[in-house]
C-alpha cells in the first residue's frame, strides 16, 4: 500500500517539474489563465474555453507562439478523430462481460492502447497537416498538467480522506436505514461536492448492506442520488455550477432556482429506491444475529477536518486570482505560473490558486495517511486499487475526449451544429432542447465545457441568464448536472463509487447494464420534469 501511495504522489508532482514564475504578457493571457483557474471541483475536470487560434500561423516558429496558440480549432475536426474515445469507453463496457479475467489484469494496458492509436495518428494528421506534432504535444502537457493532475489528487485526497473515517456499531442495511443513508447524501452533497459526499458515504452503505445478497440497485441509487442529483444546490456541489459560479452567476442563484426540480427529482428517486429495495429486502434471509447491538459510532473524526480542508482547498483554486499590471497595455491581468517541461516553447499556464490547491490536496492526503491508525483503514477494507484503476483509465479518457470537446465548442460551424442549431429556435431559447442536449452530451463527455457551450450559446451574460433568460440557464444546469448519472463516466465520483463498490465484493453491472438502470429509472423521470417544465419552478 505504501509504495502505491508514494507512486501515486510522485505522479502528482510530475507536472510541477520545470516550474517558473512569469508575468502574463497580453490580455490574451488573461482568458486563458482565468478559464484555467476554473478548473476542477467534486473532483470533476474541464477543457479550456479559449477555443482558440487556428493552426493558419502554426506554421511559424512556435517559439513565437502565445501560449494557447496551439489550440485544435473544432471546426475543421472530422468525428472520424472520435474513434479512440468510442473505443475506450466500449473497452471499460464490454472487456469486464466478455474476457473478465483478461480485462482485471491488463485494463492498464487496453487504455494505453487507445491512448497511442489516437495520439499517433493525431501528432501526424491531426491539425490538418498544420503543427499537428505541436498541437499534440501542447494537448498533451495541457490535459495532463492542468486537467488530469489537478482531477485526479483531487480524488486522492478524497478518496484517502474518507477512507480514514470508520463508522463502527451495529447497522443494517434495510429500506428504511439505506433510504436514510442516501437521503443523507442528496441533503450534503451541495455543501461539500458530490465527490467528497459520495466517498464520505459510500462506505458506510457498502459495510450495512454487507449481509445482504441482492445489494447492487443499493449503489445504483447511490451514483444516482448522492453522485449526481444531491449537488444541485450550490457551485460547490457539481463542477458546472461551480464554473457558472466564475462566471458571474450569483452563490445562492443555484439553490433558488433549482431547489424544486432538486426536491421533486430526489422525491421521486428516493421513493422508487424504497420500494425496490422493500422488494429485494424481503427476499433476503433474516439479518444473522453477532450477539448484542452494539452502539453507533465514528473512528478517525480528525479526517472531518481535513475533508473540510480539501473542499477549501478547491474553492480557493477558482476564487483566488493575483493581479498585476501589464507593462504593455496598462490592464489588469492575472499572474501566472509557466510551465514547460519540454524546453520546447509548449507555455502551459496555471494559476496560482490552483497551484496551491494541489500543494493543499497533497499535503492533506500525506497527514491523513501519517494520522490515521492502520486499524480504521482496515476496518473499511482500505487500497488503492480503486483510484489507481480510474488514473489509468481516465488518463485516456480525457485526452481522446480533446476532439469531441473541440467539435462542440465549435458550435454551429462544428460537425455538432444540428445540437447547437437545435436549443434555438427564430432567435429564441427552446428550454427543453437546452436539458436534453445539455443532459446527454454530459452523459458521455465532460459535464463542465459542455456546460459551457450551451451557456455561451444561449447569451454567455450572466446578468442576463439569471434575469429574462433564468429559466433557460435552469434548464442547462439541470441537464449538466442531472444527466451525469446517466453513464458511470457522466461525473467523476460515479466510476470511484463502482470501484470501491467492486473492491468490496459488489458484482457491479457493467457499462452497459449500469445504462439500462438509467433508462429505466432516470430516463423516464427526467420525461417527466420535462412535461412539467421543472426548470420554470424558481422561487
């Protein structure tokens, strides 16, 4: 375990190699690092929204080149360059149903696989003959250092946190005690991230229903409920309401405008979770009896306070933004941190709050690890398997995603205009078409850009969002936030929580299976906050 760990934080500090401070040099710079300050939240990653340069100057001395100058422009990208995520993700559903054995022990390498077909072909063909070597290799110090290292300590910290904390005493997993559970999860997932609330949680569900036979619809409603739906209320609750949140849109606008849709939709999952549960229970033999109940109680409290400092931490990486003057043009202007670990003008820009979100997140997780008794991990069955199977498999994921998000943001000159064309109709908002393309694309890719675009799309004024056009912004909010728990890679604690779920001796559906839930349960639910308009239910 210890020689995982240390792997998993020297990992970490890769990104930090060739580190140097410097002064932003245009307003340019400003976008660019402030889109990067709008990072990950609930562990949670997201693009860049400078959609960028062409690669019409990408012929010149990249030397030259603005940092960011070697950005894929979506509208000459093919969805034929899509192919590599397709297969990553029919990989993580069909490997573990057709050649188990195979897949537990070589995920590693299929998801390595799919990483070098798309990155190969991407470095020679992939701008469109344009510096597509420089683009690859700008897209891979981008995704990796500002986007994947940030994402993934932040699930470390996270995932080493919560598995600090024990709940120890007599608890049975019945309808009632597993709907309180999960009850308890949707009520704070908005106050401290879906993540932190799903990790903090999971375990707890996992060790009542130990006993139990038929337990795996328990995890379903959990990614449902606690991953997803719970994180509605406020920007520290999904990583598009927090970006909103950057944007301009207010703290408490979220709650007020989506408490509703939150409350109907946590109802109606909690009351079918109910009664399938009611149904699998009273198939279950009598619970076994171990002797006198014993009371209920929490090991590891001190991780309380950590975990506190992990959703600090991550706050702080969107909220703090130093300020300098630019010597040129006199504006104000975000300071930064260069990186360029390959000394060949590749200028990959962080900024500082977020810098220190992860020197936070790094320093956290080593004091919980060094704080914690080796009795409380074991009690909860503690490795690190679970988050070392989602670096591997997310490290492709996120970089054979750079071509499906660039297409979207292309918008209507992307080989996705029918999406964006279809949200909008003589100039006016079509709500319903905002959820559901907001919703599905969020399914399957990044719930955070894809947020973005239908932001953008729809005015990209928050002022004006929040005011004429609230409920089209509800709408987009609700679709981004709801509709990731459509798929185990719609949010980022859905995967941790099947991992986790998988390490404790749960035979969890596969990426398929997980699916049918979804259009059996959540599909016809989100039917019906469409027919009655749920995103116009503001107070």
């Amino acid at each position: 375990m210890i020689r995982k760990f240390c792997a998993l934080i020297v990992f970490s500090f890769l990104g930090f190699l060739g580190i140097s401070a410097q002064e932003g040099e245009s307003s340019h710079k400003e976008e660019t690092i402030e889109t990067h300050a709008e990072k990950v939240t609930d562990g949670k990653h997201e693009k860049t929204d400078d959609h960028a340069k062409h690669g019409d100057t990408a012929h010149d001395d990249h030397s030259h080149h603005a940092p960011g100058a070697y950005h894929l422009d979506g509208k000459g990208v093919s969805l034929w360059w899509c192919l590599p995520f397709i297969g990553i993700l029919l990989s993580i559903a069909l490997f573990p149903l057709v050649a188990p054995h195979f897949w537990h022990h070589h995920y590693g390498k299929i998801s390595l696989t799919w990483g070098l077909i798309f990155l190969i072909p991407f470095a020679i063909w992939g701008n469109g003959g344009h510096d597509s070597f420089h683009t690859t290799m700008f897209y891979i110090l981008e995704v990796y250092i500002l986007e994947f290292i940030p994402f993934i300590v932040l699930l470390m910290s996270l995932f080493a946190v919560t598995g600090g904390i024990a709940l120890t005493g007599t608890l049975r997993g019945s309808p009632k005690v597993n709907t309180i559970l999960l009850g308890i999860g949707v009520l704070i997932a908005s106050w401290m991230g879906t993540t932190g609330a799903a990790m903090l949680l999971i375990r707890p569900v996992l060790k009542a229903n130990a006993w139990r036979k038929k337990k795996v619809h328990v995890v379903v409603f959990f990614i449902f409920l606690v991953a997803n739906i719970g994180g509605s209320l406020t920007p520290l609750g999904d990583p598009p309401l927090f970006l909103g949140f950057l944007k301009g849109v207010s703290f408490f606008w979220t709650t007020t405008a989506l408490l509703v849709p939150y409350l109907i939709t946590s109802i109606i999952l909690l009351s079918i979770f109910f009664v399938v549960d009611k149904y699998f229970y009273n198939k279950e033999e009598a619970p076994p009896f171990d002797g006198e109940k014993e009371p209920l109680g929490i090991q590891g409290l001190h991780n309380f306070i950590l975990l506190a400092g992990v959703v600090g931490a991550v706050v702080l990486s969107g909220v703090w933004k130093s300020k300098i003057i630019d010597p040129v043009t006199g504006k104000e202007i975000v300071e930064n941190i260069l990186l360029d670990l390959s000394g060949l003008g590749y200028a990959v820009k962080m900024s500082y709050g977020q810098s220190v979100m992860i020197i936070l997140l790094v320093i956290i997780t080593v004091t919980s690890m060094l704080t914690t008794k080796k009795s409380i991990r074991e009690l909860n069955g503690f490795t690190w398997e679970p988050i070392l199977e989602v670096a591997k498999l997310f490290a492709t994921i996120f970089i054979t995603m750079v071509p499906a998000i660039a297409i979207l943001k292309a918008g209507e000159s992307g080989a996705l205009k029918a999406v964006i064309n279809s949200v909008m109709k003589d100039g006016q908002p079509v709500n319903e078409m905002f959820f559901w393309c907001a919703g599905i694309l969020s399914s399957f890719l990044d719930n955070a850009p894809t947020y973005v675009v239908f932001f953008e799309t729809a005015s990209g004024d928050a002022v004006k969002l929040m005011g004429e056009m609230k409920h089209t912004l509800a709408a987009i909010s609700m679709g981004a936030v709801f509709m990731g728990a459509n798929t185990y890679i719609g949010n980022a604690p859905n995967f941790m929580v099947k991992a986790i779920a998988e390490e404790s001796g749960v035979k969890m559906p596969s990426f398929f299976g997980y699916m049918v839930w979804s259009l059996v349960i959540l599909i016809p639910t989100f039917m019906f906050l469409t027919l009655i308009k749920a995103w116009t239910f503001s107070l």
